[in-house]
C-alpha cells in the first residue's frame, strides 16, 4: 500500500493579488501526478481571499465563530478548484470531506484527497496535523511563500534560519508568536505544533518551488527547514 504524505497548502499558492494563481496550482497538480506511489491528503487554507472576506465581515459581525466559519468555507472553495483542475489528470476523491470520519472513507478509495477547514477555532495547519493523524500518516509537508522557520518574525531585524528543529522548539516559537485570530498568518500555529509533537510527526516546512516540493516528497536535501523528534 501507497505511503500517505499530508500537505497543508498556503492560501498564498492559489490566490494572488489579481485573482487565482493558475501557474502555482498547475505546477502543484502535475507534481502530484508524477508521484504515483504516494497517496496525499492536501489541506488547502484560504489565503488572501478569506482575509478579505474576515476583515470586511469583521466589521459588522463580532461572533469569532461566524468568522471562523466564513474563512472555512474559503478553504473549501480553493480546494473544490484545486480537486476540479486535478480530476482532469489523475482520480481524485470527488468531494471535499468536511469530517475526519469523511475523511478516513475518503482515503481508503482514493490516492489524492483535497480539503479546508473543518471547524471554527482551528487553523488548516491543525487540521492537517488532525488529518494527519486521522489517516495515520507519519509526514506533513507544510506549503507556503516561507519554507523556513525562524527564531522570531522573519521581517525582524537579526531573524535567523532554522533548517533543522525538533518539536518543542516549533511549539516554543508557535507560542511566543502565534497570534491565534480569524484570517492571520503564522507559519504553524500552537494547536498544529502541540499535535505534531505529541504524535510525533515529521514536518518538512517547503516554498513554492516544486523541484524543492518534489525533493520533500521523496526524502531528499532541500532548502527549508525539518522538524523531528528530539
């Protein structure tokens, strides 16, 4: 049987500023064609477009899980149009599994699973850590515009790279900086790195460059940085 790798894919990859990032998501879709003996389960986040929604909600409704709620259906839209250009190049699971229970179906049928949010209160990055441990896979590969985690906000003066961290460093960092709101970035909340430490999981942190992505995928040197067991 297929080894499962789960990917939680940045909301930065599929939305830019002018609109859905066709060039991103086609590089992406046809790499996870190439790999034909891994199965995936791909969380997609909402990026740009659910910040807009967030924000301009935010200033009528003040229910943090209406919010939470607008943002996953966000997530749920990005990964439909993901499923719907990857469906033309290999089977994929033909809906967006909104349970973990959904989800375990899902992944026994199917080699290729996309995915948002499941619930208010959790970023796509602990759902990706659920998922991952919902399907008992020993690997996530974290997808964004940043494929380094560093020892403070990388815009601050002095930040330094860390290629290589175990779990208690990740959730150290996730709790000095995660600011735990509707529609803002970090690079792994607190939720997500509290479960990948617990389960144990590998995380491989991965820019947008698909040969760096396709080197991740199959356990080889890249630039970005890993986070294992102490």
């Amino acid at each position: 049987m297929a080894s499962t790798i789960c990917i939680s894919l940045g909301g930065s990859g599929v939305i830019s500023n002018s609109g859905i990032n066709a060039r991103n998501v086609k590089k992406f879709v046809k790499e996870l064609s190439r790999q034909k003996a891994k199965k995936f389960v791909v969380v997609v986040g909402g990026g740009r477009m659910a910040r807009l929604y967030i924000n301009a909600a935010a200033k009528m409704i003040h229910d943090r899980n209406a919010l939470d709620e607008i943002g996953i259906q966000v997530t749920r839209a990005n990964a439909s149009m993901i499923k719907g250009v990857a469906q033309s190049s290999f089977k994929v699971y033909p809906g967006i599994p909104t349970t973990l229970w959904e989800l375990k179906s899902a992944h026994r049928s199917s080699r290729v699973v996309f995915m948002g949010g499941l619930r208010p209160g959790i970023t796509t990055d602990a759902v990706t850590a659920l998922a991952c441990n919902a399907v008992h896979c020993e690997l996530i590969i974290n997808l964004s515009s940043q494929p380094y985690v560093y020892d403070r906000p990388p815009l601050l003066s002095g930040a330094k790279r860390l290629p290589c961290i175990d779990h208690r460093t990740l959730l150290a960092l996730a709790q000095k900086y995660d600011k735990g709101k509707p529609g803002t970035h970090f690079i792994f909340d607190v939720t997500a790195s509290r479960i990948v430490m617990k389960s144990k999981v590998e995380v491989r942190f991965v820019g947008y460059k698909m040969n760096d992505f396709a080197k991740a995928v199959e356990g080889k040197k890249y630039g970005g940085t890993i986070v294992k067991s102490g």
